[in-house]
C-alpha cells in the first residue's frame, strides 16, 4: 500500500469524530512522555510498517506472476483493494474507539499476516478471504498510524516549544524515508531467494513473447515464461515475509506506548461525514490524481512486473 491508501486514511483521520484525537484535545489526552519516548514511538512504528510492507509490496509485485493461473494473483489484489474501500467507511473509527490507535495497529498487521500464511496454498479458496481479511485491515492500520504520528508531533511540540504542524510534518517525514525503502530490502529479498541456483542458457527464453508481443496468463495460459518458481524457494519466501509480518505486530505491541485519547466528542458516523467532506470543490480536484495514481500502480503490479518476473523466473 501506498499513497492511494495514505489518501484514504489521511481523509478517515480528517473527517473522524469517534475515533482519531482532533489538533484540540491530542495534549489533554496524552500522558507523561519526555521528547526521547515520543521521538522513539516515531522510530518503532516507522520500523514496523518497514518490515510488514518489506514484505506486503514484495509479495504484491510477484502475485501476478507466481499465481499466473486463472489470475489468481491479480484477482487477489483486486480484492485487497475493494475490502479497503469498504472498510474505510465503516471500521478505522471504531476501532480505534474500542481497543485504542496501539491495538488497532497491533491487530491490523496481524491481519497482513493472513495473506501470507495464504500464499503458501494460493487457491482462491485461500487467497480470496485472507484478501478480503487484510484489506479490512487496511483501513484501521493507516488510519491509527496517521492519527498517532499528529498526536505524537503535537504533544513533542507542546513539550519543546515548537509549532505542531512543523513537527508533525517532520514526523510523517522520517516516517516515510523509512518505510519507502522498504522497495528496496523487499526486492532484494525476493531476488536472493528466487534467483538461479546457477547460470542457465539464455536459449530457454521464448523471446517471441517479451516485451510488447508479451501474454499475459490470462490470455495464454500455457505461456511457457510464466513458470512459478519450485515450492521449496517459493516456501521459503513466504516464510521470510510471514516472519517478518510477525516480527512487525510484536515490535508494536511490546515497544510502541499506547496513547489515551479523551472521549469528550460527539459521535457521528464517519460514512457520512465523508460524503459531506466529497462536496467540497478541493476534494474533487484531488479525484483525477488519485484516479491515475490507482491506474499507474495497478499497471506497475499487475503488467510490468508479470513481464519482468516472467522473464526473469524463466531463466531458472
């Protein structure tokens, strides 16, 4: 997930009334921290999204070619992606409001984990409910970390004296330099694991089909540069991102200090105040580059990595 998602979660955060603190009440409702503890929350979530998107983006760029068969890959992430729509509507304020912006984030990446345990046996028996599992998770997961970072930035900037949009800016900075390399580790992990055990001829590359002239596995099925890697590399893949899944929830859970919020606003449903916040002109202009934004990254996952890794899976 990534700037589609920000976008949903930061429109969650500004529209909600029962769930994230507003810039009023974030102080009232902190407790006792010193500018290090709240300067080591930024760290802890930062390094927990970096491994839990370490591996949700790696394993998002090979669905569409290691589960090639009947799109089953593709499918897959399209239905990430309509659960996330859905959830933004309904769950992120609740909750938030029931366990808290700490458990909420705790038990949305343990619903990332899900996916993963499900690329072990991709059917769509399998892959469609942990999809539909992990893009309810979605929601709830950027929500309370847009909401946590605000509340984190405006209570460091009471404490030092700075103005709170400076540092909240500044937060959400450091956040993203971490989490977007994530591309980077996520990749190189995906390559160690998958690449050759030893260099093969280049003559069992069907080049007719690269390139422009390349099928997709829905329209060839017996596209012969579409084979998935052996169970064994595949396996151990998927064991190293469920690992790190893991390995993100605990990190949030043990060393991530929970924020009290006060419970003094009035409830209204956050559906509804979307649809009031749409109307505004601004809004509307910012649907075209969101539009293009869901296009291009469908394209990037979806086509040009099911060429790439077809390519590259072919020379094994």
């Amino acid at each position: 997930m990534s700037s589609r998602d920000e976008s949903f979660a930061l429109t969650a955060v500004g529209n909600n009334t029962d769930g994230a603190p507003s810039a009023k009440n974030e102080t009232d409702a902190s407790i006792n921290r010193s500018p290090r503890s709240i300067l080591k929350n930024v760290l802890v979530i930062s390094f927990g999204f970096l491994l839990l998107f370490t591996a949700f983006q790696s394993i998002q760029n090979l669905q569409s070619s290691i589960n090639s068969v009947e799109g089953l890959g593709t499918a897959s992430l399209a239905t990430i992606y309509a659960a996330l729509v859905v959830s933004c509507m309904f769950l992120p304020a609740y909750m938030i409001r029931k366990v808290g912006l700490k458990y909420a984030l705790v038990v949305s990446v343990f619903m990332y984990s899900t996916y993963f345990v499900a690329n072990f046996y991709p059917s769509f028996a399998t892959m469609i409910p942990a999809s539909i599992v992990l893009g309810t998770g979605g929601a709830p997961l950027w929500t309370a970390k847009c909401a946590y970072l605000s509340t984190a930035g405006t209570e460091y900037a009471t404490l030092t004296g700075q103005e709170a949009g400076s540092v909240v800016t500044r937060f959400f900075g450091v956040f993203f330099m971490i989490f977007q390399s994530g591309q980077i580790w996520g990749n190189l992990i995906s390559y160690y694991v998958l690449r050759p055990n030893a260099t093969l001829e280049a003559a069992n590359i069907s080049l007719e089909k690269c390139g422009v002239a390349f099928s997709t596995a829905e329209d060839i099925v017996s596209n012969e540069n579409l084979r998935p890697p052996d169970n064994v590399k595949l396996y151990t893949l998927m064991t190293v991102y469920t690992v790190a899944s893991v390995a993100a929830a605990l990190m949030l859970l043990l060393f991530l200090d929970d924020i009290k919020q006060s419970d003094d606003n009035k409830k209204r449903v956050l559906l509804m105040e979307t649809l009031r916040h749409i109307r505004k002109p601004h809004q509307w202009l910012m649907i075209p580059l969101t539009v293009f934004s869901g296009l291009e990254q469908a394209f990037l996952w979806g086509d040009f990595t099911q060429v790439m890794d077809g390519l590259y899976l072919q020379l094994q």
